[in-house]
C-alpha cells in the first residue's frame, strides 16, 4: 500500500506507509491503488475524485484525507488541501508526514490565518480525543479493580491500597487531558475554500465588506445564522461569510 507523501520542496510524490492504509478493506483499497495512481500520472483533479468516493462510501481513514490533501494542493485548492490535512490530523495528530504538509500548505495562504496559542498546538498534537477516553476509561477501571481488591482482601491492603492511589492519580491526569483536548477541538474552524471571500458586516449580501480572507485563510466560527456564519480571524476581525463560501472542521 502507498500513501502520496508531499515533502517541503514537493519533490518526492509516494511513501510506503501500511500504519495509515490498514483499515482500508476490500473494495476500497483496489479503489485507493487507482487513485493513487491518478496522483502518480499526475492527474490530480480525477485523483481528487477517486478519495473523494472512497468518502462517501464510509471508508474514510488518516490516509485517505492525507492523500486527499496532497490531490487538491496539486489542483491549486489549498483551502480543500488544508481541510483534509486538518482531518488527517484529528485521527492521527502526532503524524510527522501530515504536520509537515499542514505547515507548507498553510504556508502558502495570502493574508492573515489564525493561530492557535502554544499550548494549545501541544495538546492538538498530542493524543486524539479517542485516546484520551481510551485510557482515561482504563484509569477508572484499574482505580475501581484496586479498591475492590483492597476490599476484599484487607490482609493484601496495604499493597493495594497504594496502587488504587497511583491508579486514581493517573486517572485524573488522563481525564484533565481529555478536558483539555476537548476544549482546543470543540471551537468550530472554518476554512476558507474560495479563491477570495468578501466578509460582511452583517449576514447580508448587502452588508459592507468587512475584510478579504483568501483560499486556506482558517477563521474560527463565534456564531451562525440560517446560512451565514460569523467568523473571526488571526487579527480579531469579525464579519459574516456564507457557509458555502468555507468549509467546517468541527
């Protein structure tokens, strides 16, 4: 299995990489050989197409979006690039090729983006929010199992009882992890996937224009209306855009 891998200088298209296609399955994968090898004849645009119906059958996985990425940059749709990177990242954040990508295609957004604080980029690239509740629930169990035990055998309670301790302080470390890689996902981001974006003053067409946000530029959602969202960016103006005009990471 391959994964097309777009490096800094985009010089080197494939990466053999199993650890991000093994839970494609039959007949998705046949259809991941062939959209790679669109990609690979540098026919970006159908290779675009090919991982998009992989999506829609349900079969989506880190690879695909990556490679949907690497497709849609290719095609000059940095905004749809960054969009799938950032969805890559969400299953598989401390993935070194996807981070790598992210920041190049980020790189090539004109105008303002917004940044999110240091810690909370430690956190996005630490564990997923399934891996958080993965091991926050193996915490609560392992506390729960060392308490019992320390209960019903009083004569073992004094090595059992230390362990329900450590137990229970892992436990609160794990959920205070959870909490914060919750709180850095739960915002929702928009990213800006049309070549320019008038943003308005108002959710009206004939509101004046608040500023311009180009293709990439990622703004956070502070509030929604019918189809207009308002929105944010990386030097705290605020405005309206149309909600088809960006498309939504949360």
């Amino acid at each position: 299995m391959k994964r097309t891998l777009l490096l800094l200088a985009l010089l080197a298209p494939l990466l053999t990489s199993a650890n991000l296609v093994s839970n494609i399955t039959p007949p998705s994968a046949a259809q991941f050989e062939a959209a790679n090898k669109l990609y690979e004849e540098k026919k970006f645009p159908e290779a675009v197409a090919g991982y998009e119906s992989i999506l829609k059958s349900g079969s989506a996985s880190p690879a695909v979006w990556f490679n949907l990425g690497n497709a849609y940059f290719k095609s000059g749709q940095t905004g749809h690039a960054i969009l799938a990177y950032h969805r890559a990242e969400a299953a598989t954040p401390r993935d070194p090729d996807i981070r790598a990508n992210l920041k190049f295609a980020r790189n090539q957004v004109q105008g303002p983006t917004l940044q999110k604080p240091r810690w909370q980029q430690w956190v996005a690239h630490g564990f997923s929010v399934n891996e958080w509740t993965a091991c926050a629930a193996v915490g609560v169990w392992l506390t729960f199992l060392c308490l019992t035990a320390a209960r019903l055998r009083p004569d073992l309670k004094p090595f059992w009882s230390p362990c329900a301790r450590i137990a229970g302080v892992l436990t609160l470390f794990q959920i205070v992890g959870l909490t914060a890689s919750l709180i850095v996902r739960s915002p929702d981001l928009a990213v800006v996937t049309a070549h320019e974006v008038v943003i308005h003053n108002g959710p009206l067409d004939e509101s004046a224009s608040a500023f311009t946000a180009h293709d990439g530029a990622e703004l956070r959602v502070i509030d929604r209306k019918d189809d207009w969202l308002q929105v944010t960016d990386g030097m705290r103006r605020t405005g309206w855009l149309k909600r088809t005009e960006v498309g939504l990471i949360n």
